[in-house]
C-alpha cells in the first residue's frame, strides 16, 4: 500500500498497519496529453482556468439573480450587498479549489493562539469593525443609495452613491466622491435630506426698522418668496408626523430688537440640493420689493471720537458756511485757542522782534 507501511509485530509475527498522513491531492496530468508536459505547469494552467471560469461564472449569477433579488428586497443597498456576497462566495471556492491543485495543503496550515489573536487584534478588527457597522447601516436604513445626506462636522453634502458592508461612497454637490468607512459613518451626526421626502422647510430672517410699515414687510417677504421657482407657492398644508406646516411662504415677527424688528420667513423648496440657489433669489427679490415700497434694513453705524489721549490724526479742515456754528470739541478746540493766543501776541508785539514759534497742533 502507499499510504500505509505494514509491519510485522516481533514476537507475534501479526501485521500492523503504520498509518502515515495523506499527501495533498494534487490535480494528475491527464492521459491525453503528451508526456513532456510537467506536472506542474499543468496545475498552474489549471488553477488560473478554474479562477477565469469562476470569475465569468460569478457574473453570470448575478445577472441571472439580479432581479429575482431585487424584487425580493426592496432596498438597492441590500440586493447590492447579497449579490456581491454571492460572487464573492463563488470566487473564494475556485481559489481555494485552485490552490489546492498547485499544491497547498490546508491541513498543515496551523496558527498558534496568541498570533491569531494579534492579527485579529492588529489587521482585522478595524475591518470587522466596518462590517458590523456597515450590518448596521443596512438594517437600520438611515439612508439609502440616491438619499442627499450631510455630514454636520465637515458641512460636506452629497448623494449616497453606493453602500457597501466596508464603505459608503457620497458624490458630493462639488463634483467629488468621499468614500467613508461605515465605522466613522455611524459616529457621525448624518442628515438625511431625502429620506422619504425631498421637500425641505427653509427658514429666512429679515430685521426692518421700527419706523417701517411691518405688515407691509411680512407681505413683501412673502411674495417674494412666492416669486422664486423651486419654492412651493401654495396646496394643501404638509404634514410633518403629527404636525402640521403651510405650504405657502409665511412671514412671522419674531421679536423685537433693541433697533429692529425681526422677521422669520419659513417657506418650502422643492429639492434640497437647491437651497442655496433659492435662498440668494428669495433674498434678492427682498431687497427690490423693500426698495419700492420704502421698508428700511437697520445697519450698525459706527462714530468715530479723537481727543487728547487719542494720538494724532491728520485732519483736513475747511471753512464752515456763515450762519452756521461749528462746534470744536477735544483736541481741535484747545489747538484752536492756542492759534488764537499765538496771533494775538504776533498782534501785540512792536519791538518788531522775531515772531514765536508757533506749536503744533498735536502737542500739548
């Protein structure tokens, strides 16, 4: 026998039977082909023939599932995912199946338990983390492929373009992709602008002055929301779980200010990846309807106070219209009386000695 070695016992003279371990079940060279064609070349062939066919295989079988799974399932992230699983699974037996026909025998494979556990530790468990986080995201469904969704953190919008059990890839709205693993997804505050319904409530404050004609700017507001395309002029109220919203662009004082009266616009855009767009139109036809209808946006002035601990400043000055009193304060009060005491000895003096040095404006 080749796998056993039979031995007679010494004393007895009965035979027993030393079992010897297997060797690998290699792939043998068939009949037909010739005998200069090594053993070995044959295997490689074979095993990357039986990878290529398991490769075109897997495709096959998620075309022809494709369908039946997606019917099944409703959601596009969980058909992707089984179907992926399916090709991945027919891959992994040609390659294993394959390795075994060059040669590599499994069974002496063996790991102690302590580098086990450090390769789990070091390698993998970033890796199970994702999976188990990305298990989550599809059971959980805080968002589908197609849903607009922000990350809070970064203000970084976009559409989920793909979720996968490692990954969630996002097409932002500046034309780049963002792959995040799931892990760091689930840590993060998502919005999901999207996920049953695209219309979102926008909300746009406006101060005006106290002297202005307030219900007139709550109409002028309101119409010039209503004057936008892409915002929801009117219908039916909608409905927000148990709650309630106008459809309808509507204007609301919110409080009084110490020097305005502030406005709160809430209005509803169709598409949330416009909101920028709308908002700069809804603010623009603001600014023309308050032109025309004389309603004035409080701005903060600023005054501006020199004296003698403010430095110096070079001023130009002019003559002021007569019958018009020119009030001097500060420092250009006290420069003024100096000229003033200056010419007047220039005036008093006859010796005809040299005039005094007249001080400059800034000194003391």
């Amino acid at each position: 026998m080749d796998a056993q070695a039979v031995v007679l016992q010494a004393g007895t003279g009965t035979p027993t039977v030393n079992a010897t371990e297997a060797p690998v079940d290699d792939l043998d060279v068939p009949g037909w082909l010739p005998g200069i064609v090594p053993e070995g070349l044959y295997q490689v062939v074979a095993a990357i023939l039986l990878v290529a066919v398991a490769y075109y295989v897997s495709k096959l079988a998620r075309q022809m599932l494709g369908r039946r799974i997606a019917r099944r399932f409703q959601r596009p992230s969980v058909s992707r995912t089984i179907l992926r699983s399916i090709q991945v699974a027919i891959m992994a037996v040609a390659v294993l199946t394959a390795l075994t026909w060059v040669g590599v025998d499994f069974s002496n494979v063996a790991l102690s338990v302590g580098v086990f556990s450090a390769v789990v530790g070091i390698v993998l468990a970033p890796i199970i983390g994702n999976v188990l986080s990305g298990v989550f995201v599809l059971s959980e469904q805080p968002y589908e492929i197609g849903d607009m969704i922000e990350l809070e953190d970064t203000q970084t919008a976009g559409f989920v373009e793909d979720i996968t059990l490692l990954y969630t890839k996002i097409f932002t709205l500046d034309n780049t992709f963002l792959v995040m693993p799931n892990g760091a997804m689930r840590e993060r505050d998502v919005v999901n602008y999207s996920a049953e319904d695209t219309r979102i409530r926008m909300t746009l404050d406006v101060g005006v002055t106290y002297e202005s004609d307030i219900p007139v700017a709550r109409e002028q507001l309101e119409a010039a929301a209503r004057e936008v395309e892409g915002v929801i002029q009117g219908g039916p109220d909608i409905r927000i779980g148990s709650a309630r919203y106008p459809a309808s662009p509507v204007c609301y004082i919110r409080e009084f200010g110490e020097s305005e009266v502030l406005l709160r616009l809430r209005y509803w855009a169709s598409e949330p990846y416009k909101q920028t767009a709308v908002r700069s139109r809804v603010l623009t036809n603001a600014w023309r309807r308050f032109d025309e209808k004389g309603i004035e946006i409080p701005y903060p002035h600023s005054h501006m106070v020199f004296d003698d601990t403010s430095g110096e400043l070079q001023v130009a000055m002019r003559e002021a219209d007569e019958g018009v009193a020119t009030q001097k304060s500060g420092a250009t009060r006290r420069a003024a009386e100096r000229r003033a005491e200056a010419e007047a000895e220039m005036e008093g003096d006859g010796d005809g000695g040299p005039a005094p040095e007249r001080p400059d404006d800034g000194d003391e």
